[in-house]
C-alpha cells in the first residue's frame, strides 16, 4: 500500500427529505455502545467496530500469531500490534473477510456496507478526490502531519486504525484508515477503501480476504 499522506452543506430539503432518518446509539453483542451520523442517505457509526462477537452471540477467534492469520479462510480479529489496550478503544478491531462474510459482525439492524454504499458515501462528499478529507478526524492527535485536507465535515470521525497484511504483519497505524465492503472481487479477494494522512482522497481498492481491516457498520433500510 502506497503512503499518501467546500464544507459538507445541507440544505433544507436535504434535511426534510431524510427526516426519516436520525443518529442514534447502537449497542454490539459485547455492549459496546457506539454513536451515529447521518451522511446523505445514509446512517453510518461514527466509530469502528470492536466487538468480539458476531451478533448471535459467536465468539469471534482472536488471532495473534502471524502464521496462524496468514492461514486463515474462517473469521478472525486482532487488536493493532496485538495491544489492545492501547489501541481497542480509539481504533476498533481489525477483522478479515471472511468475518464480514458472516453478514452477522453488525449489530442487528445494521450491516457491514456494500461496495456500492461505501461508492454512495464517497459520491455524497464531492467524489474520491476530497471525500476523504471530509472522513477524516482534523488535525494531528491521532493523524500523522500533514492530514492533508482533513476537516471532518462529514462527522464520520475517521482515525488512522493501520491494517494487518495477508502474512499477519502490521502496518500503517497514524498514516492510513481502511474499511472492508462485503462485495467480493475474486474468489480471494474483496473491495474496500483507504484514506491516508497525505491527502484528501479515498482510494477503492480489492484486498486480499486475509487482511485485517477496520469496519463501519451502515444502518439496514
């Protein structure tokens, strides 16, 4: 993965027409309790994933070792650098695909986005170009200098969560946010998005199924 390091309006039909739709708090099936925002048509949570269990009540493997990741084709998470205490809270877990693929990781009522969701969001945000300014939280707390163009006018609050790669190798953490679809591409690899700290895109790219990446869950409608 390559290091690449007009304000969000909304006019007053906007408003009257999603009038349906309002941010609220949504629990997983560990009861960690998570906010919302409403971006165009869309209910998104404002922070990643960090359950532990598929919304069945399933315990999902956490996998620390690289050589057991790298051999997986089942569900799996992991914490950044295996460290979950320094990294669970801000920046949520990192799951493979094949977690996704349950269709159970979202709490009930809500899903892991489409590829054609995440391409809705980014068009609503002016395109790939800027959108991913807009995702970003501003400034340098959690984002390495220079965060290029971040505002965070979409309220999405996206923090730089890193990734971990097929062979279980992490990387990338305070540079890059990555977030899984669950539209797949190729019999072993899926879309998915990334914005880093160097710019104001957001890049859709197919990953391999055995990376570990963030997730946001979108609300069903």
């Amino acid at each position: 993965m390559k290091t690449f390091c007009k304000p969000l309006v909304f006019t007053a039909f906007t408003l009257l027409f999603f009038s349906g739709l309002k941010a609220q708090t949504v629990k997983d099936a560990d009861g960690n309790t998570y906010n919302s925002v409403i971006i165009g048509a869309q209910a998104w949570m404002s922070e990643n994933l960090r359950t532990t269990k598929l919304n069945d009540g399933t315990a999902i493997p956490l996998v620390t070792d690289n050589t057991a990741w790298s051999a997986l084709n089942t569900p799996a998470f992991s914490w950044y650098g295996n460290d979950a205490e320094a990294n669970k809270e801000k920046f949520g877990a990192l799951y493979n695909w094949y977690t996704v693929s349950t269709n159970k990781l979202c709490p009930k009522g809500w899903h892991v986005p489409a590829d054609a969701e995440l391409t809705a969001l980014t068009a609503f945000l002016g395109g790939e170009s800027v959108a991913g300014g807009k995702l970003r939280e501003s400034g340098t707390a959690h984002w390495q200098s220079p965060n290029a163009g971040a505002t965070n006018s979409s309220d999405f609050s996206a923090l730089p969560g890193g990734y971990r790669n097929n062979k279980g190798t992490f990387a990338n953490i305070g540079f890059f946010a990555s977030w899984w679809s669950s539209t797949e591409n190729a019999p072993v690899a899926s879309w998915a998005i990334t914005t880093g700290c160097g710019n104001s895109n957001v890049i859709r790219l197919f990953s391999l199924k055995k990376n570990g990446y963030s997730v946001r869950c979108v609300k069903d409608y």
